[in-house]
C-alpha cells in the first residue's frame, strides 16, 4: 500500500496492477508454451514465479533503453535458474524482447539457453543454473554498484529448494555484514523441490526467522498478490542499512489446474499436445497464439 | 610481551611478492579491488589492505560466495582479485566455473600455498590438484611463476589482461631464478637455460630445481635446457615442439600431481606436434603429509636428483626409439 500512497503525492498515475496482472498471464502462457516446444523445460516453478517477474519487469526494475548497457540500470538476477522459461517469457511480456525468444527456448544455435547465460543473453546479468550462485553474484553486483557510487537496486529470485545451498548462507551473512540496502533477494516458496515437499528433503522452517537472525529485513508476502508485491518492493527500497528477503508464499504450477501444488511438475518435463492445450487454455492463451505456438 | 612472528609474512616467498606488487600495480589501476576470506596475512594480500583499505573486501571464512561474488563485482567494471589458499579455491571450483568462466568475468584467482611447498600443515592443505581443476575450465589462463621477481612481473600482466586467471603463488622462501631484465608474457614459455639433449620443462617452484638439475646433468656430461613454463594455459605449444624437435626428450617438472597439470598440458602440446619421450617429475598420485618443504620434496621425488634421473630416462627411450 506504501506504492500507492506514494504515487498519490504526484500526478495521478494509472494503477499498475492491471498491467502487471497482463504481464503475468502472458508469461505464463509463452513459458508453458516454450516448454513444450523444446520438450523440456521446468514448468512448476516457471509458473509460480511469473507474477514477480511480472512486477519487476513491468514496473519496479529502471533499464533505460530497455538494454543490459546502462551501468546505472538496476539489475536483476535469477537466482533460480531453471525457472529461464518464464524469466525469458516475462522480458517478452515486458517488451524487451520479441516473443521469439522464450518460444526458441532450450533448441541449438538459439540464444535462450535452459539456463540464462548472460554471453547469449544480456539482460540476465549474470549465467546461472547452479542453485546458490546467482545470490552470490546478484550480491557482488550490489557491492560493486555501492563502491562506484552508483545508486541502483540489484534484485535476485531464489527458489526455496535453493536455500538449501551452503552458499545461500554464506552469502546470508556477507549481504548482512556489508549493509546491503541496494540488495533485495526474493525466494519463491512453493514448498516443493525436484522430488517432493521442502518439508520432507530438508525443512526450512522457521524461515523468516532464519533471514531474521542473519541480520535482514525479512517480509512475508503472498506472491500471487500483486498489489502486495509491489508493496514489499517498495518497503525494501526504503530500508536503509540492511538487505531485504521478501518471502513470496507461492504455488508451484500456478494457473494450471493438473500442476498446481505436484512436485511432478517441477520438471523437466516434455509436455504433451494434449496437455499443453489445456493448460494454455486456463492460463488465457487465444486460440490463435495457441495455434500458432503449437505448431512446430 | 611482543606479538609472535608471523611464519605468513617472513621469507622472500611468492605470496609475498605478489602482495608487494599488487599493493604497487593498484595505484594506477583504479578499477581493482582485493577479496579475501580471512586470510590476508598469508596470501601477501594485507600489503593491499593496508594500502587501499576501501578497495579491501572480506568476506570471512566462505570461499564459494566469495568466489560467485566475484563475478557479480566484476559484472559492474571492477577487476577483482580473489584470493586464498589454493585448497580452497578447490572448494570453489564450481563457482569459478560458472560465475567467473561461464560469464567470461574479467577476475584473478590467485591462490598461495599450493603443493608440498605448503609444508608442515600438511596432506589437507597441500593442493596437488588445482591446476588440473582450473586447467580443465573453458577459458580459464593458468599461471605458475617460477620466483619472486617473475611473481611481480605475472602480477602485473595479469591485472592488464582482459579475462579470467588463476594463478598459483607459493607460500615458502623461494629461490630466485631471475634477477633484472626478464620479461614476462602471457603464453609464452622461457628459455633459461639452452641445451641439446633433453628439455627440462619446470613451472613454480620446481623450476629452481630444474636448473639445479641441469647443473648436475652438465656435469654428467648431458647438456640439459630448462624452460620455465609459467603459463601452463594456453601452454606454449610452438615452443614444447621445438624442444621436442631440437633436444628429442622432455621431463616436466611440478609441485602437483602428475595428472592433469603441467605435465598433462605439455604431453598433450606434444603429442599433437612432434611426439618424443617424455618423463613426468611430480607427486605421483598420492596426498602430501606434514614436513618441511625441502624434506617432502626429497620424499616425494621433486628434487634435483630425481629430475637428472628422470632426464637419463627419457634420453634412454629416445635412443631406443
């Protein structure tokens, strides 16, 4: 609410919300459609983190030109990279690249990689796809900015199975140490990793309480709830002196009926025609683009 | 009661060197900054820190967040320079794989105590593996000067070279092999001593040794060359196929495993070149124990003696070929 409040002291601006809520469904349905056409992909946590991506993407991240140039830009860093079907989705979303990209996911000679790489891929920021790494990488980014006086924001989006990963600690610790208020770390609690629940691999919980005790600024959000969203960024933009860690409660597959809440999702997976229909027809896809992006 | 000597800062060692001369080379080069995980004042690094205290950052006793941020930091414009002990840049192996390789991030890996060299603190600290892991990385030069004033010189073409390094330092007082007018290049071996009858190819501490070797082998009659090859990539192919061309017998000479190192990159430049024998002086698959330096050396078979001895047998293949 703090985003809106904060708008109203200006001219009247068009509530994002509606936007951003576009910006979702459309990432959602070019990531379930770039999975099926490479035949393989991560779907559950694709889709469970599209409305964040959205939120960046359409509204909070400032990339003038739209381009991975400006050393000013606020970057943003997915940490979880398995989830590049929707990263690659939501930058088409957004309008930074055509819907080519996340429809030429995983295929050979293509710059959309299983998992970003940034040599192919700019905007990505950094080459992920090892859990744990792009935290840390996302970490080295704000450090670098805040040494050259450079004021912009550095986002990262962790998977929960991710925090699983030593070095999430690690780089717990130093983002804490450092005072890292131009970092702002997302996870996307779905509750479930490759083979089943969290809670059954290796808990988390109690998990705000864990960032708590590293010395961040840990909120607990809905992370299908934009308005909220939009809210703990801007909370985490005001808080000075230390990192924040938005909790993003989550659902794994969100928008699909037959994948909500199944670790079977998680993927990778080949989707089936059948199957992709129906999902893509709950997700809001036209008959037309489902069509077109069914066909080989 | 005045502090203990600190074993990390005495001695003319490699680290000690590099701290010098990094210290120095950052005056003019604005754009880099120094990583360290808590140890400092045994990788040379504290002559940094107490020169340019805000372009000193720790990161505590976490080398794979150190290593990935690395990456990110460089991602922004900064050069980094991430350092620690080689055995733990092993640990981060990964991260330098991806954050730093992968990304193509222009950061320096530089590492001190790597092989026996480490001495008494024994098997769990002495790297025998790490030029075989980086080596092993797309893209990854990999740098092994031979003494004290080539560590300065490495150091320096390492910063004004655009991409990713690792290079090994060492920890103990090392013998000089240079004194003024060496010049150091990236990818090129060196020729410091000329002979016909067999190429003794050395890189970090084993070099010194190398030339001691040559000395024993003049007397024996051998006319041994040594080649220091401090780049151990992109190794300098032209070079391995012209000693195998002109002397007919090679023996490598390094503080690491035999497999995957210097020895590994030669028989490998040489086998697509201009095959000869070759002999490889190097711990042979086995973990190191606690000792002095010079003691392990002996034991472990990277001495002089063991390197003529290793030459006869390479010039004894060559004339039964």
């Amino acid at each position: 609410m703090t985003a809106l409040r904060r708008a109203s002291t200006t001219p009247p601006v068009p509530d994002p919300v509606p936007r951003i809520a576009a910006a979702a469904a459309r990432t959602r349905q070019l990531a379930v459609a770039g999975i099926y056409r490479a035949g393989s992909g991560h779907p559950g946590g694709s889709l469970s983190c599209a409305d964040l991506l959205a939120a960046l993407y359409t509204t909070e991240l400032n990339i003038p030109g739209g381009a991975a140039t400006d050393p000013t830009r606020d970057r943003f860093v997915l940490s979880k990279g398995h989830a590049a079907p929707a990263l690659y989705a939501a930058w088409a979303a957004a309008g930074y690249v055509s819907d080519e990209i996340p429809l030429a996911l995983r295929r050979i000679n293509t710059k959309a990689q299983g998992h970003p790489h940034v040599l192919d891929m700019p905007l990505s920021e950094t080459s992920t796809g090892s859990l744990g790494q792009g935290f840390s990488a996302a970490i080295g980014m704000a450090l670098g900015l805040r040494h050259q006086y450079i004021d912009a924001r550095v986002y990262t989006l962790l998977g929960d199975g991710e925090c699983q990963e030593g070095e999430i600690w690690e780089g717990a610790m130093c983002a804490a140490h450092h005072g890292l208020s131009n970092l702002c770390a997302i996870v996307d609690y779905n509750k479930l990793q490759s083979d089943d629940r969290n809670a059954n691999i290796m808990g988390l919980e109690p998990f705000a309480a864990k960032w708590r005790a590293f010395g961040w600024n840990a909120l607990e959000i809905d992370g299908h709830d934009i308005k909220a969203i939009l809210a703990a960024l801007t909370t985490a933009a005001e808080t000075p002196d230390q990192p924040t860690m938005i909790i993003a409660h989550t659902l794994k597959g969100k928008g699909v009926s037959y994948m909500e809440d199944q670790a079977l999702w998680h993927g990778s997976v080949k989707m089936k025609p059948d199957e992709t229909r129906h999902a893509l027809t709950e997700l809001g896809a036209s008959q037309s683009d489902i069509d077109l992006w069914m066909t080989p | 009661m005045s502090a203990p000597a600190l074993i990390a800062q005495s001695g003319d060692s490699l680290r000690e060197s590099f701290g010098k001369a990094l210290a120095a080379l950052a005056e003019t080069r604005t754009r880099v900054v120094a990583l360290d995980a808590d140890i400092a004042g045994g990788t040379g690094l504290h002559h940094f820190r107490k020169r340019h205290p805000a372009r000193f950052f720790q990161f505590g006793i976490a080398e794979q967040n150190m290593m990935a941020v690395a990456g990110g930091m460089a991602a922004t414009g900064l050069v980094p320079v991430v350092t620690t002990f080689a055995v733990f840049c092993l640990r981060a192996v990964e991260q330098a794989r991806l954050s730093i390789a992968y990304a193509k991030r222009n950061v320096k890996i530089v590492a001190s105590h790597p092989g026996l060299d480490v001495g008494p603190d024994g098997g769990s600290a002495q790297a025998l593996e790490d030029l075989a892991a980086f080596r092993a990385i797309p893209g990854m030069t990999v740098i092994s000067p031979a003494d004290p004033h080539e560590m300065a010189l490495a150091t320096e073409a390492v910063l004004d070279f655009d991409g990713p390094v690792y290079m090994r330092t060492g920890r103990s007082p090392a013998r000089s092999v240079y004194t003024d007018g060496h010049s150091f290049k990236i990818g090129k071996g060196h020729i410091l001593r000329d002979g016909n009858d067999v190429t003794l190819i050395a890189c970090g501490v084993e070099v010194a040794r190398a030339m001691e070797a040559a000395e024993r082998l003049a007397a024996a009659g051998i006319s041994a060359r040594v080649v220091n090859m401090a780049t151990i990539k992109p190794i300098d192919t032209d070079l391995i196929a012209c000693c195998a061309e002109e002397t007919g017998a090679i023996v490598t000479c390094e503080d690491h495993n035999i497999h995957g190192g210097l020895g590994g990159a030669v028989a490998e430049a040489m086998a697509a070149t201009r095959p000869c024998p070759i002999e490889f002086v190097g711990v042979r698959d086995v973990f190191g124990e606690s000792g002095e330096p010079d003691e392990l050396a002996e034991k472990y078979g990277l001495t002089a003696p063991h390197i003529a001895a290793a030459a006869k047998r390479a010039m004894a293949r060559k004339r039964r070929g």
